[in-house]
C-alpha cells in the first residue's frame, strides 16, 4: 500500500506532466461515489490555483481517489 508521501508525489508529477502539455487548465476528476471532501474541489482549474491532491480530508474508506487530467481548450476536437 502506498504512503500518503508516495501518493502525494506521484500526483505532484501528474500535474507536472500536464502542465508541460498541450493542456491550458487541469480537472479534478472525483469517483461517482466519493466522499463531500472531494466532491467540493472536483472541477476545473487555472495551474496556479490546484488543490493539492490527495485531497486533505477524504473520508472515503479507500481513502482519496481523485486524479488530475488535462484541459485541452484549444487542442481538442
């Protein structure tokens, strides 16, 4: 099982890889069954005002399970 260290860094260099991309903002994609935590920050952001991840708080009982992925406003179809 991974450690919280582990989880946060490998979501720190999730983030990073789309910011080197084509995308112009980042979405929080949040599980249909999440928990109120993570279900308040799901949603689209500017890369200066991203919730770290996994989100503090999470009461889920698998615990966060939130991802990054990339907003390509001008890229995509």
């Amino acid at each position: 099982m991974a450690t919280l260290t582990d989880e946060k860094a490998q979501h720190k260099a999730a983030l990073e890889k789309i910011k080197s991309g084509l995308a112009t903002k980042v979405r929080i994609l949040a599980n249909r069954d999440c928990c109120p935590a993570c279900r308040a920050v799901e949603g689209v952001y500017n890369f200066d005002n991203v919730p770290e991840l996994p989100v503090e708080g999470c009461s889920h009982g698998d615990g966060c399970r939130c991802h990054y992925a990339p907003v390509l406003d001008y890229f995509g179809p």
